[in-house]
C-alpha cells in the first residue's frame, strides 16, 4: 500500500520529465534534431570523426505511469542505482524539455522520505517477520512440551556431552616437561610470541629497503625456531597420539613444518635468498591469534555459537541451492539466445545465461544486489536486446522478452529478502542469550564444565568422588557452579535438591551430575512429588528424544520405588547432624549463661547477708556484747586542738601496746593447749604440753574464735590475733615449760580488743 500510495505521487511529480535529449545543448524535443559531433573526454581538439545522430529519449527508469513508477520505486528499495535516479530528479523540468542543473532541490526529500520509510522500517520489518516466524514454526513442533527452548537444549547437551581425556604422563621427566608446557607462564609467552610474529608479518611495505627485509628475515627464523621448539617440547610432554589429537596441536605443527620448509628451499634453491622469504604457509601464522582470542571467555561463547549456527545452515544452504538451480535452468532457456557484450548491456562474456554454471554466477550477482536492476534491463524486452549469431535467429532479431520483469525481481524478493535472511535467523536463534538475563543458564554455559571435570577424571571414565564435586562446582562460577564465594553450608543444600545417585565406591556420574546442574538452575520439575516429578521428566526425554536410552534415563533420573543412596540423602544427613551439632551447642551456651545468671543472683545474695549480719559476726570475735562503740565527742573530733591531741595520745598509747619486742612471741591455742608460732609454723603441735589447767575454759574460749577467724577466712597472724590468743614476755626455747611465762591479763586483753575493733 506504501509502496503504491509513493508510485501515484511520484507520477504526479516527474511524468514525462526525465526526457533529455543526446544532445546536452538542446533542451527540448523540438531542437532535438539532426546530428551533432561527440569530443572524446570533453577535449574539443579530439573530436570524432562521425557525427552522431540527435534523440529525445526517456530514462531506464522513470514515473511516466503507475507501474513503471512501482519498479523504479522497488529498484530504489533494494539502493541500487537510487542516487543517478535522485540527481535526475532534482535536474528535472517541464514536460517535454531537458535538464536544468540543480532545478529543484527539494525534490530530493521524495527519496529520503520514501527509503526511511520504506526501505529502512518496513523492509526490515518484513525481515524480523521472517525472523519471528521461522522461531515460531520451529517451536510449532514442542507446543505441547513443557519444557521452553532453553531447558530443551541445555537439557540436549547434558545428555549427548561426554567427558573429555587430559593426558597426565607418569614418567617424572615427562611430567616435568607436561607441567612446563601446560603452565600459564608459558601459554602467555607463546601468545606474546605469536603477537610479535604477527606484528612482523605486517611490516613490510613496497619499496622497503635490503637491510629492513633481512632483519625482518631473521625475526622470521627466530620465531620459528621458538615455535619449533614449542612443538617438541609439546610432542614429549603429550606423545605422539595425544599431541594429534588437539587440533590446535595439529594444526601449530603444520604452520611449523611449512616454515621450516619454506626456509630449507629458500636456501638451497637456486635464485633464491640465503635468508627466508614470505611463504605462504607462514601468512597463517595469523590465524594463531583466534587461539589467542578463544582465551577470553566473551569471545569463546561468541566462536561456540559461530560453531553451532554452522550446525544448523546446511537446511538453510539446501534450500538456497534448490532455489538458484530452479532459476539457473529457467534463465537458461529464457536468456541463453542473448549477444554478448552489447552497447549498453549488462549480459557480457563473463555475466550470461548460456551455460549452467554461468547462470548461476549471475544470478548470484543478482543476489548480492549488485547492479542487479541493469542485468534485468538487459534481459527485458527492448530494442537493443539482439539474439547471439550462434543461437540460429534472423539477423537483427530480438531476444528479450518481458518476462525478465517478474523473473529477476521474485528472485530477488525470494533469495535477498527471505533465502539469505533465514541466515539471520538461524544466527539470531542461537544467539538468542543475549536478548535474555545474563544470570539464566544457557548451553554456551556447559563448555565450562566439561573443561574443569577433566582435571578431577583425567583418564575420561565419567565418574569423580563426591568430595571432590563440591570443589568442582565452587571453581564454576553461576550461574552453572556456585562460585568461589558460596559458603560451604549453601553448596551442600544445593547438592541436596540435585539428589545424584552415589555409586558405591562413593563416585557420581558426569551425566548424572550436569543433568541434574541443568535441571536444578532451570528449575526443571523440582517442585512436588520427586517421585512424579522424575516420571513427568522422563516422558517428556522420551518424547522429544526418541533415541535415549533406558540405561542413560536410570542412570540421571532414577525410576520410582528405587531405595538407593544418593548425594542428596548424603548431604541431607551431614546438614542434619551439622544442624543438630549447632542446636546442641546454642543450648549449652543458653544454659551456661543461665547458670552464669543464677550463680551472680545468689553471690549477691549473699553477699547482701553478709552485709546484714555484719554486726553479730564483728561482736561475736570481739567477744563483747555492746551494739556498737561509743562515738567520739563532736568537740573533740572537730576542734583543732584538742581533737588533735587527743588522737595523737591515742594513738602513741595503741602503738605501744601492740609493739612487740625482740624477746616477745605470740602464742595460740591449738586443741585448747596455748601453743607458741614457732612451734605450729614447724608442725609440732603433738609435742606442746598444756601449762596450766584452771585456765582451760579461757584457752577453750580463745580455741573457738580462733576457728571463727578461720571461718571468716582470716588467717594472717597480725597483732590483733596475737593480743587476742595471748602474749608472753619471754620468748619459748624449749629448756622451760610453758607455765614460766607470764601470762598477758585477761582484762588488759579485752580492753586492747576493745580499742582494736
């Protein structure tokens, strides 16, 4: 509708004003006469020698009526030829005469409108609707699935991925070597190497001069050198076998051989340089560097999906081949009789229909959008379309046909606008990731992991401890692994809600264990029943892959009514005495810290009895009855005089009496026998004999505060102790019995402890 609505207004804008005449000096049909001399390249002093005729004619495209108006609109759709087409219109005039230079310039906003419009919005457009719809009738076949295309193929790639081999070598030598050349240090080295070679390659230019080459020359030995001696190193580090199996491996030893090659031959070969020179086989040096490139892991996800958008072009390729056959044969009998090479023509030796393979040279011209609107004005029916002599016609007859209209602009509606954009498509399907979270998981994911279960079954047999699981997945960063962050207690519910069947020498299966990565980060039939929900899973595998087989389906989901050991039972039990272990001690800290809280309760308790009763314990040593001291006198305490007085008299009178001389010792009583320091301090208390018996109920009275003061946990012997068991004037010997000493007053005692407490 566009497209018609544009034609009607650009035949009311240029009908029958893009006639010129051959003559740029005339400008209308009326002058256009006679003949006129042509001057080669514009020089007036080269002029031809044949005068040649004057015509009125019209453009090869133009709007002189509706349809006409269509094709031209449809050729500058495709931006082929649209700025000739563009400049004729702003030089346009009047019907009936010639250009004007730069006439009407504003015309040209009917093209820039019309390609905005038309070729930029609704073209592409109709691509992303053929994009849309090619997704669409691919999940036609999955509508009753309950699984997205996602899950499906994250899914398909855990069943069909196997483990890869990683040669270890045994041999303490060849292990050496293996380290050496499988280290980082040295991948780094070799891709600055390559780098460097790279950048030499790049350096030469015309003209360059002699000691410029031989440097570079000599750069180009040196580095195969390295390379070469990387190749052997690699060959005893991996063997023979193993080395060939990589294909890089492969593929570095070939670029190495032809070097080596190529600087054998240039020095015994007889022209050529003692020094190498630029061979083809060491341009590919170059191609080394995507090795370089697959290290990143944004552009190892971009080369796997290359890889897996080639898997799928082949239907699309068939179909492209199909189609250009169809047409190739077609043009063959329609536009095989044309002259070649024709004033004005597009059909030329190299650009025709007479053979097959020519045909389809040019009809994949067509395609590119090369100048394809020319080819068809050499094929349509015209006057100066003329037949091949060899194809047997009249002299002068005509080859073209109007067919050439329909057949050249459905194969570029066919092949440019559907064919070749199913390639968008099946290169969109794939690369549909990154129109999605980045945090879900995708099969570009999955590489990651095979990569790192090498390192843990080096010999490829599918099977690693369940140990060494946890450590596997907290290398792998999510959203496949739980990443080097995730705490210890995490990994082990997620491996609980994987639940993979545990062999019974303690392993799990790679299978197993990606299966059930893929199935608990998609949340693929978790919820409910296990047992329904793995029958649910397994009719769906068997529905969409037919070809699975029972050993495998038992092997990732175990049948219904199975009592075997998996992780899961494993890590649930180690979760629950984990969980028990914590419940336990969180209890013995409550109860400690509650018994801590009752202990301080009854220490202050006490404490406060202690205080209370105080009183009675102070009177109870003290032996005497009284409340308390009388308090000194107010006038006394306060007056500076007096009060001082009478504390420093006080004071000289209480130092005297507790002041003990060298001959004086202290005695207790021991089992109510008065007993000397020295004597208890030696442990001879058996031998001390009691000296005198009408004092036993004094010795027994002092025994009994003897044992309160111990009570009350005082047992340093300070002058209060001493003046309360007793003191004698002269000290104890051993040659005189204890009734020989003087026994302190009983009423200067109390009245010394009176003064004391």
């Amino acid at each position: 509708m566009l497209q018609f609505c544009f034609a009607v207004v650009g035949v009311q804008l240029f009908k029958g004003r893009f006639y010129e005449c051959s003559d740029p000096s005339k400008s209308n049909a009326e002058d256009c006469q006679g003949e006129f001399i042509e001057y080669e390249g514009g020089n007036l002093d080269t002029p031809k020698a044949e005068a040649a005729p004057r015509e009125w004619q019209n453009n090869k495209f133009n709007f002189d009526d509706v349809a006409k108006g269509l094709l031209t609109l449809f050729a500058v759709s495709t931006f082929e030829g649209w700025p000739t087409l563009a400049y004729k219109a702003v030089d346009s005039n009047w019907e009936d005469h010639g250009p004007i230079f730069n006439h009407r310039p504003y015309i040209a906003l009917y093209f820039i409108v019309y390609i905005i419009i038309i070729a930029f919005f609704m073209v592409n457009i109709f691509v992303g609707f053929v994009i849309v719809t090619f997704q669409r009738e691919g999940e036609l076949e999955y509508k009753d699935c309950g699984l997205d295309k996602n899950q499906r193929k994250c899914l398909e790639f855990s069943l069909k991925a196997k483990p890869v081999r990683r040669y270890i070598p045994r041999n303490r030598f060849q292990y050496r070597v293996w380290w050496l050349v499988t280290s980082a240090p040295f991948e780094y080295a070799i891709f600055a190497l390559i780098v460097l070679n790279t950048f030499t390659l790049a350096m030469k230019f015309e003209g360059q001069p002699a000691a410029y080459s031989a440097a570079l020359d000599w750069l180009n030995i040196i580095f195969t050198t390295v390379f070469a001696l990387e190749s052997v190193l690699k060959l005893i580090a991996f063997r023979f076998k193993n080395y060939f199996s990589d294909a890089w491996n492969a593929f570095d030893f070939i670029i190495v051989l032809g070097s080596i090659i190529d600087i054998v031959y240039s020095s015994t070969h007889e022209g050529g340089s003692k020094i190498v020179r630029v061979n083809f086989f060491r341009l590919f040096r170059a191609m080394r560097l995507v090795k370089l490139l697959a290290r990143g892991e944004g552009i190892r996800t971009l080369l796997w999906t290359f890889i897996k958008s080639f898997q799928a072009l082949p239907y699309v390729a068939l179909l492209i081949v199909m189609l250009f056959f169809i047409y190739a044969v077609i043009g063959m009998q329609i536009f095989g009789k044309i002259a070649l090479n024709l004033d004005g023509s597009e059909i030329t030796t190299n650009n025709n229909f007479q053979s097959f393979p020519q045909a389809v040279l040019a009809l994949f011209r067509c395609a590119t959008g090369e100048n394809w609107q020319e080819v068809m004005l050499s094929c349509a029916n015209r006057d100066t379309v003329l037949c091949d002599p060899a194809a047997k016609e009249e002299e002068g007859a005509l080859c073209g046909t109007s067919f050439a209209y329909g057949y050249f602009i459905s194969f570029y509606i066919v092949c440019s606008f559907l064919i070749i954009n199913l390639f968008v498509a099946v290169i969109m399907d794939n690369f549909d990731y990154l129109t999605r979270d980045w945090s879900i998981l995708g099969p570009h994911h999955l590489d990651e992991f095979i990569r790192l279960w090498s390192e843990y079954d080096p010999d490829a047999k599918g099977r690693i401890k369940h140990l060494d699981v946890v450590t596997l997945l907290r290398k792998i960063n999510p959203p496949l692994g739980f990443g080097t962050l995730c705490p210890h207690r995490v990994a082990c519910k997620r491996l609980v809600s994987m639940n993979m069947p545990l062999n019974a020498d303690g392993t799990v299966n790679f299978n197993a264990t990606l299966f059930a990565l893929v199935r608990t980060a998609l949340l693929i039939e978790v919820e409910g029943n296990i047992d329904d929900c793995n029958a649910k899973l397994r009719y769906q595998i068997k529905k969409i892959w037919k070809r699975t087989s029972d050993r495998l389906l038992d092997l990732i989901i175990p049948a219904a009514g199975e009592e075997e050991v998996t992780v899961g039972k494993f890590y649930a039990t180690f979760l629950i005495q984990d969980y028990f272990r914590r419940f336990k001690k969180r209890k013995e800290m409550e109860n400690r810290a509650l018994k801590n809280q009752e202990n301080a309760v009854i220490l202050t308790a006490g404490l406060r009895t202690l205080h209370e009763i105080g009183p009675q314990i102070r009177r109870t040593i003290s032996g005497t009855l009284d409340e308390g001291e009388a308090e000194e006198p107010m006038h006394r305490r306060n007056h500076s005089l007096f009060g001082t007085l009478f504390h420093r008299s006080r004071r000289r009178s209480k130092n005297q009496s507790l002041r003990l001389t060298p001959v004086q010792r202290p005695r207790f009583v021991v089992n109510g026998t008065a007993t000397p320091m020295s004597g208890m301090e030696n442990g001879d208390s058996a031998k001390h004999q009691p000296h005198n018996s009408n004092q036993g109920s004094n010795q027994s009275q002092m025994g009994s505060e003897v044992k309160s003061r111990k009570i009350l946990g005082i047992t340093k012997m300070d002058a209060k102790a001493r003046r309360f068991l007793g003191e004698y004037k002269k000290p104890f010997d051993g040659s005189e019995s204890p009734a020989s000493y003087r026994q302190v007053n009983a009423a200067e005692r109390e009245r010394n402890q009176n003064l004391d407490w």
